[in-house]
C-alpha cells in the first residue's frame, strides 16, 4: 500500500498539462485579438497611440554593451534593438530607433511625445508612476568595482566595512546577503564612487553592470569589476506612455515567445 501511495496521480498531471496548454491557447488567443483590434483602430484613425503613423518608435539607451551598442555602421544593435523590432514586427509597423544617452532622456522622449516606448535597462523597482511598464524581459546581477588586483564579490566578509552604493540599484542592493552588516555610502554620481574606491575613502563599490564598466574604462589600471556572488538581481522592463499600455500586454506575450 504504501508504494502505491508514493505513485503519481496520472490523471491529475495530464489535467495539469491540459489546464496549462488551454491557458497557452488562450494566451494566444487574447494577443491575437489585441493586434487585430490594434491593427483595426489604426485603419480607422490613421494612428491610435503612435508618435508616427505605422511606425513604432523605440527610445533605446545606448550603454555600449550587449544590452544596446553601435555596430560598424553605426546603428543601434543588441538584445533591446531586437526586442524593439520584434515588437514592431507583431504589430505590423515598421520599427524606428531613437538613440538615448541615459535613462532620463529615453524617458523624456516619451514625455515630449517623440518615442512610443523606451528600453535602458530600467530596473522594475523604479517609481513608474505615470508610465505603463512591460513584463520582466531580462534580468541580471549587480556587481562590485574594486581597486585593482581585489576579487572581493560579495560582502559576506564587508561587515562594518564602507560601500559605496549607486542610488539607482539601492533598492535591490539592499536584498543582497550581509547588506544589512555594512556601512553603505549612497551615491548618484558613478565617477565620484569610483574616484573615492580609487582613494580608498570606501572600501568598495556597488553598481549595476553599466556603472561598473564604466568606471573601468574611466579609471583603467586602478579600478576593477565583478559580479555579486549573489542571487540578487535587477529585472528589466520596457517604459509606455499611459496611453500604449496595451503595447506593454502585447510585448509580455512577445517576450514569452522568444
């Protein structure tokens, strides 16, 4: 008796594998329904919820790595590009980049009404009041900058020690082990963090993956980087104006298919 207890339910887990793919067609179905509705508003109104007419234009921060960085041609390519494009592709639109400097500008862009939506790695924690936000699309780890020829990557042995923490990944900072054992500094200017990891004046730094690099790249020879060993991680989302937040719905189901 006691071996035929231990043996699975069959048919609880074909209900289970049935409910899941009926949730899928479903899924489906919806997004379907949302482009076609898309697609017809658009007919009848000439461009409902676009800066231009049959063109989505993606505001995109270019941080100079995998997420966003100029090819040989100087176009913006990497993951955010494709995801722009992808989105374009679903609705039908042709897709336009606009290349951002910072966070800040993609979004003022899509306050002053020149971009549909915006990419740059903006973390979900982040106040978002007045904006519509996408699903998680991609995550990653924050890391620690260190002088040169220190590996330290986690601050399991930084109890009392001063840390440097960028503002803009405090909120997450503060779920990484033994966070609550330092003595952290806040920061809004990477540059001035690195400066003072250079001169010792805080013993190490905390920043998301771009801040880290850099500051390498500004500090070259003094300054190094890492990531947490941690499980700790930022999770990225796409910016909407209020008025779009069903290209948010749709880009969640596109994200889900890639």
């Amino acid at each position: 008796m006691a071996d035929e207890e231990k043996k699975p339910d069959i048919r609880a887990l074909l209900r289970n594998r049935r409910a899941i793919r009926i949730a899928a067609i479903l899924l489906l179905i919806l997004v379907i329904a949302l482009i076609a509705g898309l697609s017809r508003r658009r007919r009848e109104s000439g461009s409902i919820s676009l800066m231009e007419s049959g063109t989505l234009t993606a505001a995109i921060v270019n941080g100079e790595d995998r997420y966003a960085d100029r090819d040989g041609t100087g176009k913006l390519v990497g993951k955010e590009p494709e995801i722009a494009q992808t989105l374009a592709d679903t609705l039908g639109l042709t897709c336009r980049i606009l290349e951002a400097s910072s966070e800040e500008e993609a979004l003022e862009f899509l306050d002053q009404g020149k971009a549909d939506v915006a990419f740059g790695r903006f973390p979900s924690d982040r106040d978002y009041t007045g904006y519509a936000t996408s699903g998680e699309y991609d995550r990653c780890g924050l890391f620690c900058v260190t002088v040169q020829h220190d590996y330290t990557d986690s601050l399991t042995l930084m109890t009392g020690y001063t840390v440097g923490v960028m503002h803009s990944i405090r909120g997450t900072a503060c779920g990484i082990k033994g966070y609550d054992f330092i003595s952290p500094k806040d920061y809004t200017d990477p540059l001035a963090m690195g400066k003072d990891i250079r001169d010792r004046a805080v013993n190490m730094g905390i920043c998301d993956e771009r801040d880290a690099l850099e500051l390498v790249r500004a500090f070259p020879g003094e300054l190094q980087t890492q990531e947490i060993a941690d499980d700790t991680v930022e999770r990225y989302v796409a910016v909407f104006p209020i008025r779009s937040a069903t290209y948010a719905t749709i880009l969640d189901a596109v994200v889900g298919q890639r």
